[in-house]
C-alpha cells in the first residue's frame, strides 16, 4: 500500500510540474499581424480564450478571428479545463507590411551600454607579488561595468582612466547581470609602470560581417542577420549603446565541410556608412537607414510578409552575396516548419540544392545569416544557422518574427 501511495504521489508531482512547465512557456506578451493566428502550443487542459468572443481555442491555440482583426492591443486568458483563469497575455496585433527582400553583405560595429568584462587575471604588483583585486568581489565574466565611483563608463580608456584616478583607493563598481544592477568595491593594484588594474579584462565593441536581409520603405528602417551578436568570450547577447551598419568588400570565401563551417571574409576598413543599429536581439539586429543607395536595394521588389501558416514544406530560394556584393538567387528547400515556435531563431529547417552555390560555399556559411527566404513571391524568413554536422544544413527565423522585432524597435 505504501508502495502504491508514493508511486502516485509521484504521478501526481509529474504531472503537476508537466503543467507548471507548460503554463510558464506561454508568454505573457505576444505581438502578432492584423489576421495572423496566435500559434501558441498548449496541452490537454490548457486553453486559450478570447476575451472578447469567449471562443476557446484548444491544444492547438491558433485563434485569431476577433483577437486579431484589428491593430491594437488585446487580451486574451489562459484557461485550466475551461474553468480557472490561470493569466492573461497581451496581444499586441500590428498592421502587415511590405519589405524590400536584400541579400547586401554589410559590416556590423557595435558599441556596449557599458564595458563588458569578458576575463579576469593576476595583477603582479610593484611589489613583485601576484594579486587578484577582484577576489570575492562578486563580479563575473559577462557582467556589465556602467558606473565607477558613480561615474558613467562607456569604454575601455574611461574605465582605466578611472581605475587610475584613484591612486590605489578602492572603488565602488556598478554592474549589470541579467537586466539587474549589482554594486561592488574593488581595491586596485599599483603596478611596476605605477598604473592601477583591477585585474579584469573588458571589451567595449564588436564587429563583423552578415547580410542584411530586408528594408522596409514605409520606416526606413532594416533587419539583418537573422539571429543577434553575441561576445565571442561570453556568449552573451550583447547589449549595445550604439552600432553602425557599413558595406564591406568581400575577401575570400572559404568553403564549408562536415565538422568545418566555411566563411566569408570582409573588411569593413575605409567603407561607406549604411546606417544605425538601433538593437541586438536574438531574432537579429534593427537599426534605420541613413544611405539608401549603399544598399543596392534598387533593384529589389516589395513583397508581402508571409504568414507562417502560408510556408510550404517545398523549394523556395535565398538571396546572398558572394564574391561581386550583388545578391543572386539560389534554390533550398523548406525541410521542416516548426510552426509554434515562438522561442528562438530555429523556425525552419532547410536545405540547399543549388548546385552552384554548393559549388562556391559547400553550403551555409558564416557570414550567409540573414540572407532572405523568398517563397512563392511573398518573404517568408531568412537563414540563421547551419549544421556543422552538414553545411547543406540549417535553419531559418520566420520573417514574421524578425518583423515584429523591427517594429518594437522603431517604437
């Protein structure tokens, strides 16, 4: 009998943490186009509700009729067995629009909110002794240096400056971890050279190279990349004060193989300015377009943004740049559509068939995310990333999603 007791006690903490889980994996906000369904993946039990028609929606939750004929702000409820409210979600229903699809090879420069401290090490000090000032000071790598005895810091000279200025006293470190601000004090070591460290090391900008993937008239505003910038040390999304897209030339194009990505390689030395990165998010960097002409969108077509349910498991193209910087057409196919996917830049499982972009690149490429998905003459996504297990292999964000990013980065 005892037995039997734990074993559904066991049952029961299962299942109750299967629904904990699954209630919380549902959004609190959720931002969707005029007409668009709502996609958000529920079990048995669990229901959506519009609280204006008090339709229920079940497992799959993809209502829209009067939550999303109109732009505006919504609301719907999350139902346990049609009868306890569990939340609400806010839906945010935004107006469908038409992008300029790109493929243009750009360089990225983006600027930290901040200093971000990417490693740590022994100071040696006039003493010829090893020290370690930020011993237990809580600080980590990946954390975010705002403020130094309450003074702004925005790069690394104004944080060795600082450090400097204090002859040796310790100082009161602000930082943020995970969107939190978190103080310290540090007391740093006079070196041989009489300079002061902290014995951290910190980075203040980033760049690269990606493909923009779309331009959209009605904002002036772009989308590229398809996925966000993250520190090479960290791993971290980095949040950035500023940024600047540039056109770049391509260098080289090394060809990708099994258990190798290959890569395009650029300089972004002595190049045209094409606009401000206004944000760095997981579905892509945002910003707006000061030089229109340096995008080489002219001879570009506005298509519709497709909605997920409109993508076909079928061929459709990509546009990229190699080698000449005007994007060219190239066949994949639409492997696998995960439709609910509202969580991260995976939508779309593809692969490319083209024989002569095989040819040039293997595959998917560094430097290739962003490039955009065309299918039946409407932008349905662009390329993120490619399986180093096959580089014919990878994903792709749904258009959908980098476009509602845009928008809350106009706002």
């Amino acid at each position: 009998m005892k037995i039997l007791r734990r074993v559904l006690l066991v049952i029961i903490l299962i299942f109750l943490y299967t629904y904990f889980i699954a209630i919380d994996c549902i959004p609190n906000d959720i931002v969707v186009f005029e007409g668009e369904n709502l996609n958000i993946k529920t079990i048995f039990g669990i229901s959506i509700n519009s609280k204006e028609d008090y339709q229920t929606a079940t497992t799959s939750s993809t209502i829209s009729n009067n939550v999303s004929n109109s732009v505006g702000t919504k609301k719907v409820s999350v139902n346990l067995f049609d009868n306890f409210d569990i939340k609400d979600i806010n839906v945010n229903v935004i107006p469908k629009t038409k992008v300029v699809p790109l493929g243009t090879l750009a360089g990225v420069k983006l600027y930290t909110n901040g200093v971000l401290v990417v490693g740590m090490s022994e100071i040696e000090g006039n003493d010829q002794n090893k020290y370690k000032p930020y011993e237990n000071s809580g600080i980590e790598e990946g954390d975010m240096i705002i403020s130094i005895n309450e003074k702004n810091i925005s790069s690394t000279n104004e944080l060795v400056n600082t450090v400097n200025e204090s002859k040796g006293i310790a100082v009161d470190v602000k930082y943020v971890r995970d969107g939190k601000t978190e103080e310290c004090s540090i007391k740093p070591v006079q070196t041989s050279n009489n300079e002061y460290k902290l014995g951290l090391w910190v980075r203040d900008s980033a760049a690269g190279v990606g493909t923009v993937t779309f331009y959209e008239p009605s904002s002036k505003m772009f989308g590229a990349l398809g996925h966000g910038i993250t520190d090479i040390d960290t791993g971290e999304l980095l949040n950035i004060a500023k940024g600047e897209f540039i056109t770049t030339k391509s260098l080289a194009i090394t060809k990708g193989s099994k258990g190798t990505p290959g890569k395009i390689q650029g300089t972004i030395d002595n190049q045209l300015n094409i606009g401000e990165i206004y944000k760095n998010t997981n579905f892509g960097i945002y910003g707006k377009v000061n030089n229109l002409s340096a995008l080489n969108s002219s001879n570009g077509d506005e298509l519709d943004v497709a909605y997920r349910e409109e993508i076909k498991e079928e061929k459709a193209y990509i546009l990229c740049s190699l080698g000449n910087g005007v994007p060219e057409k190239y066949e994949i196919e639409i492997e696998k559509v995960y439709l609910n996917n509202n969580y991260n830049n995976k939508s779309m499982l593809i692969k490319v068939t083209d024989k002569a972009l095989l040819e040039k690149t293997g595959g998917i490429i560094q430097g290739m995310s962003g490039s955009p998905i065309i299918q039946n003459g409407k932008f349905i996504g662009a390329v993120t990333h490619v399986l180093v297990s096959d580089p014919q292999e990878g994903y792709g964000v749904f258009a959908d999603m980098m476009i509602k990013q845009l928008k809350s980065a106009n706002n």
